[in-house]
C-alpha cells in the first residue's frame, strides 16, 4: 500500500505525520529546497506568496500542531522565520523528513484502468521518475497562480514597475518611491503597511469595501472566538450583529477612513484581518483612493478624478487555484467551485484526497490534522466511504448552502466555519 503526498507545507506535514502514526508507507514529494511552504520561501528569497513582513493572523497556539505545539517564547502572532523554523522542528520531530523527497515537482497525477495512480516527477537535476501509487493525496494549497485583472487604459505607458503582490519582497526594496497598491485582502494590507514605513508616498487603490477585523475582539484572538461555545452556539444572523456591533465600538466606520463601505454584511465574503491598515490610515502614512481609472506615464488617475505621480503599482488582486497535473475538471468542477466530499474526497477519482483546500475564519491547523487522520482512517479501512452518488448529492448541498452565504465563486467553495466542520470530520471517522 504506497501513498504519494504532494506538498510538504503546513498541510503537507500534518498529513505526513497522520500518515506515518497510522504506519502508512508513503512518499512525500516538494518542489521547494525545504519543507515549510510560504513560510520559508520569503526567507530563502523565493518566488511565491510570502513577504518579510509577514507574520502569523492567527494565535499560536491554535496554529501549532496538537502533538507538538509552537515554542512557548514564540510571541502569539509569529513572523514568518519563526514559523518557518517551527515548521522544520515539527517535521524532525515527526520523523517524515525521510519520507520526504525535496526539489522534486509533480508534471503529472493520472488513473490507471487497475485502480492505481501514475505519478511523473521531475527532480532537481532534470530526471524524471513515474512512479505507481494505491492513493494520492494533494497537500500543495490554494495560493497557486497570481490573479491579475485586467489593466486600466493606459498601463502599457507607465514608466514604472508593475507587478503582482507573488514578487513583493519588501518595502526597502522602494524606499523613497511612490507606490500605489491595489486591493484590501490580507496581502494588500499588509504590503501597503509595510510600504507605508519605508516610501516617499504609498497609495491604497480599492475598489469594493470588504470588512476589516483586528486580530483581537475584547481581548481574544478570532480564532479563539471562532472556536468558543458561546459563539459557536449563535445564529449567522446573531454573529453578525455581534461582529458589526464590536467593530463600531473598536474602529468606528470604514468609510470614516476613506475606504469604500461594504457592500455587503460581514462573513458574507472573505474577511480581512489588520491591526494596522487603519492605523496607519489615520496617522496619513497610506492614502486611500478608489480604483484606478488611467495611466499616462508615471501619472495614475482615480475614478474619482484625483491622480497622483508613481514609481510601482502593487497588483494585490489574489490568487488562482490550479492543479495541471491533476486530470481536467478536478478538484474544480464546470461551475467553477471545488467539488470535494467533505472538501476532502474526490468522488470521481478513488483513492485521491486534497488536504487544506478550505478557507475558515481562524487557524486551518486543526482542520487539516482532523482531515489528514480521516484520510489515514479511509486508507486503512477504519473508515469507509459511502458510494459516489451519495457524496456528489453532499457536495452539492454543500455547495448550494454556501452559496448562499458567500455567493459562487471558487473561493466562496471552500469556505467553512471551523466547528461545525470539525464536528463533520468527526461523524466520518
């Protein structure tokens, strides 16, 4: 019985430790030079979605693994090297680091007619391996391809840089320059903050209003919130009230800072989760304007008809998922969602599993641990399956459910609220 698992992240990991404590033969295979996914490619100065200053939106301790959590020096919301490092010692400590075959990146993952999966690898030298496999679980994440929209008239004359948040690095790097950064997702405001520290001038272009959450409500990191009895016990429509009733007392109105309303009540869409944007808002570090209407040389206009002078435009507009090597139309189905059973399961393709393709409110840690030893259970035989219909018909009330909270897009198809999707997991096992 031999596994192949793709990706050696936060998820990857936890599966590998999963896997092995189930005394699963497996093979895990990471492109990178190192475990650890984003947290150590912003370290080591690789392209992806990682900058220097990122640091951790979650508490610790609800980000630590169960079996071996975070350093008690750590500081709650690690940076980045910090959490890279963690990521190392657990994968020693879990004794994977064996199993795991770095520089090596999956070409392609497709079925045989015997029930078994072919695996084409490419090592660092250039050497291709294809490899047969009982089970293939994906563990790469969701931050994939960078999401570029499409550019105002007049961009193809900007004198400046133009470039996605994927190769942002840090705001030395544009000390004394002019920058405008697009978006107001995680990355966004982080990045404009960072910028803030070091540019002559840094600009917040945005478009559409979305809901900006401090780390902290009345003392307690969110993801505690997310994960509390009292609060887990409440209506959507009881949460909501709550939220928006501490936000006025914590920080007032968006719009008062110049930012666009939402349009929209809170965790109907993705939340963005700062304690320093608007800060930095208010002490005039970062100038708020709406979306970019034109550019004409170093010159950026406004639909609002302001314009300011500009050396880089900063797209953070997101990312794509994409699986190449997976067979078309999974995990993301013709309507565009991801179509998993239980967002683990595909139930077309037997014997292959996502792990960390969901987007909670809060730390993914614990949901990825229950994922990877649910998977452990189905390829031991400890648990079982029911049959493709009877998934399919989940996943599209599932989907339906979903949607009608957060819309239907890709993203809105991996959202899930941690409790109830943990008290899931554990029905299955």
């Amino acid at each position: 019985m031999r596994v192949c698992l793709i990706g050696a992240g936060l998820s990857g990991l936890a599966t590998a430790h999963a896997l092995r404590s189930a005394g699963i033969d497996f093979r895990c295979l990471e492109q990178a030079p190192d475990v650890g996914g984003i947290w150590r490619r912003v370290q080591a100065g690789e392209r992806g979605p990682g900058y220097l200053s990122l640091h951790l939106n979650t508490a610790k301790q609800l980000t630590g693994y169960a079996d071996h959590p975070m350093p008690a020096s750590y500081p709650l919301y690690p940076r980045h090297s910090e959490v890279a490092s963690y990521l190392r010692s657990f994968a020693e400590w879990a004794g994977v680091v064996d199993h795991i075959e770095l520089e090596t990146a999956v070409e392609s993952v497709r079925p045989e007619p015997d029930g078994t999966w072919t695996v084409v690898s490419r090592d660092a030298d250039g050497v291709r391996a294809s490899r047969s496999f009982t089970h293939v679980i994906v563990a790469s994440g969701h931050n994939t391809e960078p999401s570029m929209p499409a550019l105002p008239p007049g961009s193809e004359t900007f004198t400046g840089t133009i470039l996605h948040a994927v190769d942002y690095r840090d705001g030395a790097d544009y000390a004394g320059r002019r920058v405008v950064v697009v978006g107001l997702g995680a990355s966004a405001v982080d990045i404009a903050a960072d910028l803030s520290r070091h540019a002559a001038q840094t600009v917040l272009s945005v478009r559409r209003g979305l809901h900006i959450l401090p780390k902290q409500l009345f003392g307690m990191s969110l993801d505690e919130i997310a994960d509390a009895p009292w609060w887990t016990s409440m209506s959507l429509a009881e949460q909501r009230r709550f939220v928006e009733q501490a936000l006025l007392v914590v920080r007032g109105r968006i719009g008062d800072y110049g930012l666009p309303e939402p349009d929209h009540p809170v965790f109907a869409s993705a939340v963005t989760i700062s304690d320093e944007i608007l800060s930095r808002i208010r002490h005039g570090a970062v100038t708020p304007r709406p979306a970019i209407d034109v550019v004409d040389g170093d010159l950026v206009t406004f639909t609002d008809g302001t314009s300011v002078r500009a050396d880089a435009i900063v797209y953070c507009t997101g990312y794509r998922m994409a699986f190449p090597f997976l067979p078309a139309g999974c995990p993301v189905g013709p309507r565009g969602s991801v179509e998993l059973y239980k967002r683990v399961v595909a139930p077309g393709h037997p014997g292959l599993y996502f792990v960390g393709l969901v987007r909670p409110l809060g730390s993914i840690t614990r949901l990825v641990e229950a994922q990877s030893r649910w998977i452990a259970d189905i390829i031991t035989g400890e648990a079982v399956l029911p049959e493709a219909e009877v998934m399919r018909k989940e996943i599209s009330a599932y989907l339906n459910g979903i949607a009608g909270q957060y819309g239907q897009t890709e993203g809105a198809s991996i959202q899930v609220n941690v409790a109830p999707y943990l008290e899931e997991l554990r029905g299955e096992r």
